[in-house]
C-alpha cells in the first residue's frame, strides 16, 4: 500500500463518517431550512467522494460526474433560496 492509496483511504473513512452524521442530521433537522442545508452537504459529500475516487483509481470519467453533481447542488440551493424568499 502505497502512501496514495493510504491517504485516499483515510478521506474516504472520514467522508464516511461525516455522511453518517449528515444523514442523522437530514432525519432530526427541526425546520425545512436544516433539512436543505443537510441535503446540500450530501451533495458536497458526494463530490468529495467522487473526487478521492477518482485520485484513487485514477479515472477522470467520476470528475465529470462530480462536476454535474455539484451543479444540481448549486441550483436547487438558488431555488430553494427563491421559495423562501416568497414565502
């Protein structure tokens, strides 16, 4: 095991753990604003994820996914920000 794929290792057990809590955090988020900010960070999570993976096997293709996904988090976040701004 190389020093890469030890350190990838370490990002993903920690991006795991952070998954967990953010996912308790989805469930128990007391108002609508908590349960968003919860669903933007398993976005965040998810391209960080994608993006160790992509270190780790060295497959630009997870990139392109990180990317797209990172967009739609962006958007919904924009459109969220609109509904609360009417509402």
């Amino acid at each position: 095991m190389n020093l890469l794929q030890f350190g990838t290792a370490i990002a993903l057990v920690g991006l795991s753990i952070a998954l967990v809590f953010t996912v308790y955090r989805l469930a128990k988020g007391a108002t609508l604003g908590d349960r968003v900010e919860a669903l933007d960070m398993l976005a965040v999570i998810a391209v960080l994820i994608m993006g160790v993976l992509a270190v780790r096997t060295k497959n630009p293709v997870l990139m392109e996914g990180a990317v797209v996904i990172a967009l739609l988090a962006f958007m919904s976040t924009v459109a969220f920000a609109r509904y609360m701004e009417r509402r």
